[in-house]
C-alpha cells in the first residue's frame, strides 16, 4: 500500500492538524505547549472540523521526542556516541530525561484538552465525538504508559490546566497504572470504537479495540495478572490480528499495513511528515548519506540461532575462536588478497595472521552466518553480505568489507560514517536502492510500528509460562513465531525456568530495532547482566572493545525525575539514588 495513497482521503484534515499543532507548541518545552486560557481551548474545539483537527493533533504528538526505535538503542543496538545511560555519567540534569518527560507530558496535555474540548464544546455528531474520546483515552494512557515504564510513578493530570500550575506531586506507580486501566478500559467499552482497521481504510493507524486490548494486556504484564494479560491477547487474536507470512518484507512499506500490526506511527514521505529510520539505521552507501547512528552489537548477532534451532558457536567456525584475545580474532574477519600495508597493519593491530587465508578468508567466514535464523540476515548486514545502495542515482551492490577500501570506483565497498573500525550494520527499516521514493534521509514514508502481533505472542508465551502447568502452552506460541521465522520449533518442556530464558531471547532476536527491548530488559531487571558485563561496550564484530559501558547502580532502572522539573515543582520528589 502506497503510503500518500493510505493517507489520501484524510491527508487535508492530517495537515491542517499539524499545522494547528504546529501554532499550539511551536516550542519544545512543555510549559510552553500549555494553551495559556480556558478561551484558547475552546476556540480550539467549536467546529466539526476543528475538532477533527484537534484531534489529529493529539496522535501527532506521538511523534515528539525520543522516536520509539531508539530505545533499543541501550540493549540490542550501540549508540555511536555512547549514550549517557551507558558509560556512566547520567544525572537528573542529562538531557535525555528532561526532553522525554516533557515530550510525553505535552502528549498527555494535548489528550487532556481534547477531552475536554469534544466534551464541553465540540458540535460533532455524537457518536463521533464517543469514538474520538476513546481514541484520545488510548493515547492518553499510551502517554502515561511511558511515563510509568520510566519513571515509575508521576503527577496525574486529567484536565486541562494553566501553563503556571503544572504542580502536582508524584503519584506512585500503581495509582499511574490505575489509571492507565481505566482509560483503556473506557476505550474498550465504547461502541463506537472499531474492532480494527483492514488495510486500505482511509481510518487505518486510527486507535482501535485491538490495539486497546493489546496495550492493556502490556499493562497486566507489568502488574504480573497474567491470566488477565492473556485473556487480552487472546482477544486480539479473535479480532483478526496474525503473522505476516514473511518476516523480513514485513518491515517494507508495502506490508505495513497487514493484519501483523496492531497499532503504528503513520508516516509519509514529505519532508515534516516522515520517519529517521534512514538517517538513523543507514550506512553512508544508502541513499542520504547517512551517519550510522545505531550499530549492532556483537552480542546480538551471536544470539541468533543455527536453522535448526541448536546455538551458534564461534568455536564450531574457528576452533580456539574462545582463547584467543579479540585483536588476534581480527584476523577471521580479514578480506581475501590483503595488500602488504593492509597485512602490516592488520598485524600491528594485534591479529594473528597466521591464520590468514589469502583465498578463502572471506569464504570461511561468511560459514558463520549460513544456515543461521533467517532474522539475522534480515535485520543485519553482515560481514561480506551485498546491499543495494546509491552510486550517484543508480542502483549500486556494495559489499561489506574488511578493511574498508573504497566506495566507488571497481571496489564498491560498503561505506560507514567510521571506516577505520568495523562493525555490524543495521538493515530492517533501511531503504534499498538509489530512488527508494522519499525525500530525504530523515522523511522516509516507514510507519512506526508500535505493536505488533509477534510481540503479542510472545508475551502471550511468556504470561503462559509464568502460570503453573501452563509452560507447554507457552512454547506453543513461540512456536508460532519461529515457524513463521523459518527456524527450527522448540521441543515440548516442562521446565520454567529455561522456558522464560528462551522466550526472553526469542524476542531479543525477533524485535530488534524496534524499540521494544529495552523496557523488557528494564521490566526483567535483566539489563545488567545482559549489558554490562566485564569488557562489555562499543564493540567491532570481532570483540574489540571501543567505548566500555559502566554500571553505576541499579537506580539505572528507573529513570530520574529531570532536574528541571523540580525546580520547576517543588512538589516533585528524586526517585532513589539518583542526586539532583
């Protein structure tokens, strides 16, 4: 589906809302995205399409801060400049969490205005004004639901207020996710609200039941009801929601709106109205140009499974691949016909060429990644795999090589924002080609998928597992999700405990890039043994440590109120550990 086409009959009302959004918070403070008077709101609400507008607004702000992909950034994927929350210098004052609360917070101002405006002034047709509270109800506690991953417990505003009043105290963590259940369930409830979108309808990316379904059931997840998070799931399935066949065209725009997604981010390509997967995910060789932002660890590759479902090891490739440093296994990674200055320096790297094979380097590697997951060449660019990028507006096939010697020219070697060092590249959400149809790196027309039903599965599978007697079950759902993968199913068990390690790593490897990881990580309080380790950080694809991470404490599972925010609200109390 072409994404202008799946916007065209609401594509005026879309940009006339941005517009409007645009004059409402034409600054990023949340301060300064409060209307300022009661008078403003209900000028803002006292038409039929005003309120269409409104309205619209409201899901734009989805889209203001922290995009959703970037979270996985901590876990699966490493940030290129070494993310506060990484290397061991995050305080209250860092920008990362100032910028998230006040994004989230001016979503949830704009949901409150909503409701109030549909309720008090708004002259829609009733049952639309029903259905459009329900939709901005989701959002609302979509809003909060990130809150409350974060920060774990927060002010709770549910009616418009002036700018200067933000003052409210903390509301503790169960209370949020009260309320959170109560808007979702009023969405549910309401008549009006659709099951689901099929694809093609001029409504698609719209709230439905579905996606209200799915959310609370994430909700339960927190809360540990599991028999109430899969009584939802098993409801989003009965309302038509299954596999896309193929998993790596899932993630093409062609397939974004198939009955896989249960709720997205709608995105054209139009500069202002598109998604940064480009510019975030995409090597220099792809079209734009871009900075390589997010790399993929290491560790994530190595997850991925043999085919037939056994666990890969280096050392089945490269015997005594486990005892040799990382600088010597360097040499495993080496292109074919090395040049003298390429050896010399290869060897003065600390790689053990000795073990170099002039011909037939690169063909023992690439004996890694055959008969792997199918997912792992989907969502990876791997050492000495193509990608079809832009050679001057043509379509261009680059290879990843090591060491990189040139873009251009005969060799057409695929070019990173750091040559000098080699890492793991993205592919899910990068565009192919030299004319992929969008304007520029950071306006691709990719929707944001915010759920999906493979996410929904394995929770499913994992709520299953965390009830007794259940755990065959649970494997059954992961079973859905590997079989679609293409790798082998796993063995009934009765074990619990390796049962939710292997539905944790089963979605590590299926959702990478998306921004779900991390708030799993932070849920299972896993993320420091599967991050920090000793030696753990930056790492090239052969181990080589460039940035190290640092642990500085378990605080780091809860993010800090901003430091601005309580000079700001004196009512505002530190979560613990962390010092103003």
């Amino acid at each position: 589906m072409n994404t202008i086409y799946k916007w065209r009959n609401i594509s005026v009302t879309f940009f006339m809302a941005l517009a409007l959004f645009c004059m409402i918070s034409c600054e990023k403070g949340l301060l300064d995205t409060l209307p300022r008077t009661q008078v403003l709101t209900a000028n803002m609400w006292n038409t039929d399409n005003l309120t269409d507008q409104g309205v619209n607004g409201v899901y734009q702000a989805l889209k203001l801060g922290q995009t959703l992909y970037k979270y996985d950034q901590y876990v699966t994927l490493q940030p290129r400049d070494n993310q506060v929350l990484l290397n061991g210098t995050a305080t209250s004052s860092s920008g990362i969490f100032s910028s998230e609360w006040q994004s989230l917070y001016e979503g949830v101002h704009t949901a409150n205005n909503a409701i109030w405006g549909i309720t008090n002034v708004s002259p829609s047709a009733v049952e639309k004004k029903q259905r459009y509270l329900a939709e901005v109800k989701f959002l609302r506690a979509f809003f909060y639901y990130r809150l409350n991953q974060l920060y774990k417990g927060v002010p709770i505003y549910l009616e418009p207020i002036a700018w200067d009043n933000v003052l409210h105290s903390r509301n503790t963590e169960q209370e949020v996710w009260d309320q959170i259940l109560t808007d979702l369930n009023e969405c549910i409830a309401e008549a009006t609200l659709p099951d689901r979108y099929n694809a093609g309808n001029a409504n698609y990316g719209r709230v439905t039941k579905s996606a209200a379904y799915a959310l609370r059931g994430k909700v339960y997840m927190y809360l540990q009801r599991w028999q109430d998070a899969i009584t939802d799931f098993q409801a989003v399935q009965n309302l038509g929601h299954t596999l896309f066949p193929n998993y790596a065209n899932l993630f093409k725009g062609s397939n974004e709106q198939s009955p896989e997604v249960i709720f997205s981010i709608q995105n054209m390509a139009l500069v202002g109205y598109g998604s940064d997967y480009q510019f975030v995910f995409g090597s220099r060789s792809a079209f734009g140009s871009n900075w390589n932002t997010i790399l993929v660890h290491p560790d994530a590759v190595d997850r991925y499974e043999n085919i037939d479902g056994t666990a890969f090891r280096w050392e089945s490739i490269f015997p005594g691949y486990n005892n040799m440093s990382a600088a010597q296994r360097e040499v495993f990674f080496l292109r074919d016909n090395l040049t003298a200055a390429e050896r010399a320096s290869a060897t003065n790297r600390g790689a053990d060429m000795s073990r170099y094979l002039p011909v037939g380097n690169e063909a023992r590697l690439q004996q890694a990644f055959v008969n792997r997951d199918p997912r792992l060449a989907s969502n990876v660019i791997l050492p000495f795999s193509t990608f079809i990028g832009n050679n001057a507006g043509v379509d261009q096939r680059f290879t990843m090589r090591w060491p990189y010697r040139a873009e251009f020219g005969t060799t057409f070697d695929l070019r990173t924002d750091i040559p000098a060092k080699f890492f793991y590249l993205p592919r899910k959400f990068v565009y192919e080609g030299a004319n992929p149809g969008i304007p520029d790196r950071s306006n691709g027309a990719y929707d944001y998928i915010v759920i999906r039903f493979a996410d929904i599965l394995l929770l499913w599978a994992e709520a299953l597992n965390e009830l007794p007697g259940r755990t065959s079950e649970a494997i059954a759902k992961v079973n859905e999700v590997r079989a679609r993968a293409g790798v082998a199913t796993l063995a009934v068990s009765s074990d619990q405990v390796a049962t939710r390690q292997r539905i944790r790593d089963e979605r590590r490897r299926e959702l990478i890039c998306e921004g779900v990881i991390f708030f799993d990580e932070m849920r299972w309080k896993t993320w420091k043994e599967t991050s920090f380790y000793t030696r753990n950080g930056i790492k090239e694809v052969f181990g080589r440590l460039d940035a190290p991470y640092s642990w500085v404490g378990d605080h780091l599972y809860t993010w800090p109120i901003p430091r601005t925010e309580i000079q700001r609200n004196p009512n505002l109390q530190q979560n613990e550990g962390w010092i103003d």
